[in-house]
C-alpha cells in the first residue's frame, strides 16, 4: 500500500484521538485500525479547491489532517453519490466525500465507515437520513447543521454531532467550504441516503 494511504489514515486516527468526548473515544475503541489495503486509483473533484481554505481555517488539532488533505488531494480517491438531478449541476461542483476506511476506501472495514466530507461556501445539502449511526466533527466552523425536528445551528470547528439511526439531517453552508470528518456505523456501510419526498439518494 503506499506510504499515503498509511499517512492519511495516521493522520485521521491521531485527529481523532484528541477527543475526550465519550461518543469519539467509544467509536476510536471499537475500530479495528489494523486494516487490509484497497489499492484505489486517484479521481479527482472540482470541490478539492476548497481544501486551501478549509487548511487555513482548521483549528491546530485538525491542521495537520486537512493540510495533509490538501497537500496530497490528487492522489486521493474522491468520490460523489449525488447527480445533477438530486440537486442541480452546481452542487456538483461544490460537493464531495473522501472514504479513508470502510467497504470501498482505502483501507477495508466491513463494520465501520469513515472518512471526510467537502462541502463548498454558499451551498444547502438538503434533508436526508439513514439506518447507519453517524458521527460527524467539522474541521472547519460556520456551517449550519440541523437535525431531527431543531432548526439550524451554527456549529464551530470540533463540534461533535451524533445523528441517530434514520433521523433527518441537513447542512447549510455560509461563507467559507465546510471540511468534515464523519463516522458510520450500525448500518449498510454504503447505503444510500434517502431524502424525503423525492426518490434521490446519496451518501452521508
Ligand atoms: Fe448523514
């Protein structure tokens, strides 16, 4: 496996494990970092501009993890699961998921998925749910986050949000690109997200 691959996913563990939160530090414990390598070819996205900004805005845990990101962002398999027709060409360009573990990232994990989301300035990513647990940790703040029947809610760099099995949730971007890293568990590891009152469907 290359030297990348192993970089990325030291950087993500270490990241990961300056969290004292009880959520970060069961879902750490129980995941096995001693993973078989998927060699993967590189695919790029045009939301990958945003990892300049999100680098720069990472709080000093995060820096070294999104700097990283950005520095080696082509050789990194990127990948999307929304099309034009979910919600427009234009969050196309401003969307994107990176798998660093789980059925199909670089390293394989048949129990837990995890991996980082891009999301572009100015862009909704509309209501949808999914049997999996998640949990997310923005590397980057100012993003709206909402969840279940709350409204939207600023969430800062290192927040950690828990979305439950099956409930609604959106993000809503302002000013600067959103970096985030998610986990997923306790469900189809590549299921598709299901939002309501459409037949669309995606990922995280
Ligand atoms: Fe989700």
């Amino acid at each position: 496996m290359s030297t990348n691959s192993n970089e990325l996913l030291e950087h993500f563990r270490t990241y990961l494990e300056t969290f004292e939160e009880a959520l970060v530090r069961g879902a750490v414990a129980r995941i096995g970092w001693d993973m078989p390598a998927r060699p993967l070819e590189p695919h790029g996205l045009p939301c990958l501009g945003y990892l300049d900004r999100a680098a720069e805005l990472a709080p000093p845990n995060a820096r070294p993890l999104a700097r990283f990101l950005a520095a080696h962002r082509n050789e990194l398999r990127w990948g999307q699961t929304y099309n034009a027709a979910d919600f427009g060409a234009e969050f196309l360009t401003r969307y994107g998921w990176l798998e660093v573990f789980g059925t199909r990232g670089p390293f394989v994990n048949d129990e837990v998925a995890a991996g980082l989301l891009i999301l572009g300035p100015g862009i909704v990513y509309p209501d949808h749910h999914h049997i999996a647990e998640e949990i997310y940790i923005p590397l980057t703040g100012g993003t709206e986050w909402h969840k279940g029947d709350s409204g939207f809610h600023v969430r800062e760099a290192g927040e950690v949000i828990h979305h439950a099995s099956n409930v609604n949730h959106a993000m809503r971007t302002a000013k600067e690109p959103l970096l985030a890293l998610y986990i997923w568990r306790g469900g189809p590891l590549a299921q598709k997200s299901t939002i309501p009152g459409t037949v669309a469907q995606g990922r995280g």
